[in-house]
C-alpha cells in the first residue's frame, strides 16, 4: 500500500507541471496572422526552398516576433490575392497606397519603402518617349497600380496601344522575352533583381512615384496596423536597425555569383571577415542611401518634364479645339484620323462617327452642284499634297447642306520623309462663294438690263423720230392727208408715253435702291370700279384675248389705295397674263374679302413658272425668258409691283405650274372710315 501510494504521489508531481505548462501554453498562444505573398521580388516572393523572403517578409517578421504573431504566409498572383483580401480570406497584405485604392483598404500610416514604375522593351526597340508607345503590345499587370496610370496617361496623349495583362511580374518579362510583347510595365526593385534574367532592355521611361504599405480589408484588423506602424517608427528611427540591414540585403545590387551556403558560418568563425563584413555592410548602406538621393533626383526630373509635357500637350489642345476653323488629320487613303470640335460642330457629326471614316460620303460628296467627280481631287491631294497646298472644294454636312471650304494642306511625313498623312486646315468660304454667284448672276442681269433697255427705248424712239421725219418732211405740202397726219401724231404719242413709263419705272427702281419710299397719294376709292375701267381699255385693245372679272358677293364697298400707282400694278400683271399666254386663252381677274382687305388674284393660262423661277419673280431685271425678243419688258415690272402693293400695307405672291399656269395675288386694304 505504501509503494501504491508513494507511485501515485510521484505521478502526481510528473503530470501536473507538464499539465500546467500545456494550460499555459494555450492561454499565451500566439496570434495567427494570414499574410499574402506575392511574386514581387526582391520585395516579396517565395525563394527557392520554398521559403517567404523579401524585404516586406523581412521587416514583417521582425514586427511579428516583437508583437508575438504566428504568421501564415498564403501565395498566390497579386490579382487574386487582393480579391481575397476583400473576401477576408486573408488578414493583411503590401500594396501601393493610392487614393483610389483607400475607398476598399485600410493601410499603415508609415512607409515601408518607395516605388515607381519603370518601362521596359524588347531589345530591337527603341522607346524614347511615350508617344513611341503608340501601337505597341504592353504587358501589364493584373490590377497592378502602375498599369492603371500609365493607361491613364497613354489616353491623355491620344496613344493607341495594345494592353496585355499578366498575372505577376515575371509574366511581363516573360512576355516581352517570347515576343508576344513589344512593352512591359514593372516597379523599380523588380527590375534591378530580375532584369539580367530575361531578353529585356530598360527604357528611359519611369512614373508614378508610389509608396509601399501594409493593407487590410476595409474596417478590419486596425490593430494589425497600429501594432506594425509602431514598430516601423521604432526600427527607422534607429540606423543599425534589422529595417536598415533589410534594406541594404534586398535593395543593393545583387551579386552575379551568390556565395556558397556553408562559407558564410565559415565567416563568422573569422574575426577578421566579421570586421570586413561590417565595413562592407556600411559602404553598402551608403551606396544604397546615395543611390536613392540619386533616383529621387531622376524621379523629379522626370515629373517636372512630365508636368510641362502635359502642359504643353493641354495647350496645343486648347489651340487647336479651340479654333475658329475646321483641323483634321487624314491618313494616305483619305481616312479621318482626327477632327477639332468646330469641324465637329460645321459638319453636324460627333468625332466618334467621323474617325475611321473616308471624307468622300461624308464631309465630302462624290459630285459637286457643278458637276465635278471629287474623289479624283482628294486621290490627287493625298498622292501630292505639296501640290495642293492650297484648295477651295465643295464640301456637305450630315443633314445634306452643301458648303464650300478653303483649305490649307501640310502633308504629315514618317521617318524616312515619305508621306503618310495629311494636316489640313479649313476656313468656311460659303458666303464668300455665295456672294461671288451673286455677283456674276447680277453681272449678268446687268448686261441683260442694258441690251434690253437699249432695245426697249431704242424701238419707241425709231418710231417717234421716223414719224416726225416724215411730218418734217411733207410740211406745206400735200404728201399725206389730214387723217394720215393724226395717225403719225398718235403713233408719236404713244411711243412717246411708252418711253416714259420706261423712265419712271427707272426712277422707281432709283428711288427703291436707295432706301427712299415709293411716292404714294392715297384715297378712298372703289378698286372694283378701277378693275372694271382697267378691262375695258384691255377687251379693245387686246380684242384676241379673252378677259373676264369674277367678283365675291358682300365685298368691302371702298379701300384706300393710290390709283395711279394701282392702275400701274394692274397694267403690269394684266401685260404679263397676256404676254405669255396663247392669243385665245382665257384670263380671270378675282376680287374677294380677305380679312381687313381686298384681295385681288390675275389667273392665266400661259407658260408657267419653275419653283426657282417663282423665287426670282420680284428680282429687278429678272425676266423669265431673256432669250426671247419677241417678249418685250426690262424685267422692272413686277419688282414694282410688290414694292407699290407692300408701300399700301398689302402683300404679293406667285403660284405657278409650268405648262400650266400663274396665279398672281395680292391684297388692298378696305377703307375703315378712320
């Protein structure tokens, strides 16, 4: 009993310490901590014994041992990792801070180190600037923040370039080794470690200056942050600090043939290699501190060049957008390229219809209004443009309006100084043009004017001065009886008073081109009656025409008008209905009410007018048929007429139909008595 006894006591002093250790082994256990890894070396990645290293391991291991974390590290591309941070599937991972990306994370507040990107090519091109970029395949990052800006940038310069993205860093170099790549976007560290591994060549291209933290899920985790941002003000306040000897490990340049794993115990057995290994440690920390004095002046040189390149770029925009006049850039098969906002808005499209598109059906049409096949001048342009350096053509907007520009061509050559665009800048010229038809078209009726008035004054005149001749002539004797002798002296009258209706229609047309109203004496009278009167006189001397008067029942009894002046407008459209109308067809005057007024229409039978003549209708010197003689008249008649009929507060218009007919209407106001 006494050895059961002394067996069970000495168990008992076995267990319960190891019990106890166990307990409290539980209550202090460590906090685990999710951390994702990418491949991003020499920042982040996983080494070849599989093993997390880097200089965010490094400095995230140093914070985990003094915080007492058990850190789990979870690799994975930098794209998923970031979805699975989101999904809080991981605790913590490094990122770029960046404004965009604070509206999804939470970051450290103190900086783990800086960044920028840096472009790299193949080795058989040359990338100089950015606007070598354009039309190159780019490798890129998925998600990575550097990709982003640089898309960014790409499209404020108007580059076109293809985007390929890659699911880690190494992928991009890879890309660009294979071929499949002509451009890859990496950070800095990446490139000083990985470069030499690949068929690359650096470009002088770097951007986006960023800084490298720690970052949650969005409102998760802040003790993780406060606890690593503690602890980095501690290790970068102390320069012997693990933080600095990270630094100088990871970020100096890396040694082509690394040393064996078994010398570097071998070292620290040797005082004298201890003591070179220090010395070297500190020439390496101040290479690595003057090294980056160095890229940070680089940086800044680069961000100053970039701020004035995009200045320069936002004022030759504003220049251009901003002009009073049509810019357009054309390749050498007269494609649209590019197009300012006042071509946009003269033409009627928006930029997105235009680009890609031939000019001919669509800023260009295939005939002129003269007859002229386009597409052979635009071929000729673009073949030669120094020999069309300057070139008025008809142009068409979307809704179909034909205008003409003048433009100004500067052909656009390559490397080798053969064309391969064209830089045309357009002036609206339509009222120019407009007014030069006008010009001629008035030339012309001048010309016309002045044979037909010559005509018309010369005929009234041979017959005035043959007649007196021939009075002249028998005077005192009895050559010609006395009836012969009034005939010969009504003939001089009449062409006499024809001569003057031709002076005072000149008059009248002085008087309007100067601004000067026509003369009117206005009384109440009854128009009826004047009508009535009127077709008397025109039945006996027009016997061969067949005239008759309709008139509305409950007509205004009289209206206030200037009887001789009216008499003129009557005289002039009844001349006109008989004049180009066949000898037997019938020609109706109408009055009836219209409103406060008289309207009085002359309906006849004859030629007709086209749409265009109508419009010419009340033009001085406009006659519908110059080219007939047998027609007489200065083509002044009917402009009178709506100047006399718009002088009484009436108006005057034409309906026509060739082959047809022409109805002419016009209104005289009733006499209110006021």
């Amino acid at each position: 009993m006494k050895v059961d006894r002394l067996f069970k006591c000495l168990m008992i002093f076995i267990i319960l310490p190891f019990a106890l250790s166990v307990v409290l082994a539980v209550q202090a256990s460590a906090l685990e901590v999710r951390v994702g890894i990418g491949a991003n070396p020499p920042l982040s990645f996983i080494d070849d014994q599989g093993q997390p290293a880097g200089l965010l391991v490094d400095v995230l291991d140093e914070v985990a041992a003094e915080a007492d974390w058990d850190i789990v590290y979870v690799h994975d591309s930098f794209s998923v990792l970031l979805d699975r941070l989101k999904a809080h599937e991981i605790d913590l991972t490094s990122i770029a801070y960046s404004q965009e990306r604070i509206e999804y994370y939470d970051f450290n507040q103190i900086n783990v180190v800086s960044n920028w990107g840096v472009l790299y090519s193949s080795e058989k091109i040359e990338a100089l600037s950015y606007f070598d970029l354009n039309g190159r395949r780019i490798a890129v990052p998925r998600k990575n923040i550097h990709q982003q800006v640089l898309r960014k940038m790409l499209e404020s310069f108007e580059v076109s370039a293809q985007f390929l993205e890659c699911d880690s860093l190494g992928a991009v170099f890879a890309a660009i080794d294979s071929g499949t790549a002509d451009i890859g976007v990496v950070n800095r560290f990446f490139a000083l470690s990985e470069a030499e591994n690949y068929k690359v060549k650096k470009t002088p291209l770097i951007f986006n200056p960023i800084e490298i933290r720690y970052a949650t899920a969005k409102g998760e985790n802040a003790n993780l942050l406060a606890e690593i941002d503690a602890h980095l003000e501690k290790l970068k306040s102390d320069p012997s600090s693990s933080y600095y000897n990270a630094l100088t490990r990871w970020l100096a340049a890396p040694e082509k043939d690394p040393l064996p794993p078994w010398l570097i115990p071998a070292l620290w057995g040797l005082a004298f290699f201890s003591i070179a290994s220090i010395v070297l440690v500190m020439v390496l920390r101040s290479q690595v501190k003057s090294r980056t004095a160095s890229l940070r002046q680089e940086v800044d040189k680069r961000s100053q060049a970039q701020k004035k390149l995009l200045a320069a770029e936002r004022n030759y925009r504003t220049l251009v957008e901003g002009a009073h006049a049509v810019i357009i850039h054309l390749d050498q098969k007269a494609n649209i390229a590019y197009i300012n906002a006042y071509g946009e808005q003269l033409f009627g499209y928006r930029r997105g219809e235009l680009v890609g598109q031939n000019v001919i059906g669509t800023i260009v049409p295939e005939v002129s209004t003269e007859g002229e096949y386009l597409p052979e001048l635009i071929q000729r342009i673009t073949e030669d443009p120094e020999n069309y350096q300057g070139v008025e053509n008809e142009n068409v907007t979307k809704d179909g309006k034909r205008i003409w520009l003048s433009w100004a061509n500067q052909p656009l050559l390559d490397q080798n100084g053969k064309v391969e665009g064209l830089l045309s800048v357009g002036l609206d010229i339509t009222e120019k043009k407009r007014a030069e038809r006008s010009r001629r078209e008035y030339d012309l009726a001048k010309d016309t004017f002045i044979s037909t008035a010559a005509h018309e004054l010369s005929t009234p005149l041979t017959a005035v001065v043959g007649y007196a001749e021939l009075l002249e002539g028998s005077a005192g004797t009895d050559m010609f009886s006395q009836e012969q002798r009034r005939d010969f002296l009504g003939i001089i009258c009449e062409k006499g008073f024809a001569l003057s209706r031709i002076v005072d229609d000149l008059l009248d047309v002085s008087r309007i081109q100067k601004g000067e109203p026509l003369p009117l004496r206005c009384q109440k009278g009854s128009f009826v009656t004047l009508v009535k009167e009127l077709l008397s006189q025109n039945r006996t001397l027009n016997s061969t025409t067949r005239l008759s008067l309709e008139v509305d029942d409950g007509l205004h009894s009289e209206q206030l008008f200037d009887r001789d002046r009216m008499i003129q407008v009557m005289e002039n459209l009844l001349s006109n209905a008989i004049k180009y109308s066949a000898p037997d067809s019938k020609i109706v005057i109408t009055l009836a009410s219209a409103d406060e007024a008289l309207q009085v229409a002359v309906i006849d039978q004859g030629i007709g007018m086209t749409s265009e003549q109508v419009k010419k209708m009340f033009d001085s010197f406009y006659r519908v048929d110059p080219a007939n003689d047998n027609v007489s008249g200065l083509g002044l008649g009917m402009f009178i007429v709506r100047k006399v009929v718009e002088g009484h507060g009436g108006r005057v218009w034409v309906e026509s139909t060739p082959e047809v007919g022409t109805k002419v209407y016009f209104t005289v106001p009733n006499f209110s008595g006021d």
